[in-house]
C-alpha cells in the first residue's frame, strides 16, 4: 500500500492520482476529467491563477489581502493543469479581463476540487487497511 505522502504528493501533481495509485480507475477518470475541464473553462473565462502583486492588493485591509492569496494558493492546488497553464504563461492580470470573475472562480474551485479528491483517496485507504 502506497504512504498518504506519496498519495498526496502524486494526487495535487495528478489530478484524481491518488486514485490511480490505489487501482480506482473510476473515481480517478471522475476527477482527473473534473479538475481538467474546470480549470481549462476558467482559463477560457479570462480567469487568472497568478499570484496577487503587491501593487494589486494596494489599499486592501489584510484580511482582504490574506483572502486573496488564499483564493492563489487554492489554484495551484490543482496541480499539473496550473503547472501546465504557468508555463505557457497564459494568464491575463490579476484582475483583467471581462468575465474573470467566474473564471478566476472556477480556477479556485479546481484546485479545491483536487484537494477534495486528495482527502477522499486519503480517508479511503484508512478505511481499506
């Protein structure tokens, strides 16, 4: 049986890997196909997944600030579709675009949706052993 680290590590790089890794092709086609399509439509919205500058969060309070960063930080979570996406830098600014809303959202939710999987792929191996 494979180490929670391991699951982990491989379930945010992979989307639904931590399935993979325990032989559940069902739930890791669920929700690599999931993690994929709700970042690839996110990006197709205009959202952005880069991370707030110092100059955008200007004349925020800090726990605005802290907000923001937390909403980055959930995008990377998505694992191998941001890595992808930041290499080929295709984001727009941090607050740019027309719809970025419902993009930059949806680029949360993928990552939320990964971490999501991850815990799920996580509490089912306890329940295996």
């Amino acid at each position: 049986m494979n180490s929670p680290v391991v699951l982990a590590v491989f379930g945010w790089f992979l989307p639904g890997g931590s399935y993979l890794l325990m032989r559940r092709y069902l739930q890791f086609a669920g929700f690599a196909a999931l993690v994929t399509v709700t970042f690839v439509a996110g990006l197709a919205l205009g959202g952005s997944f880069r991370w707030p500058q110092a100059a955008e969060l200007a004349g925020l309070d800090g726990f605005t600030g802290l907000f923001f960063q937390a909403g980055a930080l959930a995008r990377l979570l998505a694992g191998a579709p941001y890595l992808l996406a930041h290499a080929a830098g295709g984001s727009v600014g941090f607050l740019q675009g027309r719809v970025h809303e419902y993009g930059t959202v949806l680029l949360t939710l993928a990552g939320v949706f990964n971490v999501l999987a991850i815990a799920s792929a996580l509490e089912l191996r306890k329940e295996v052993r």
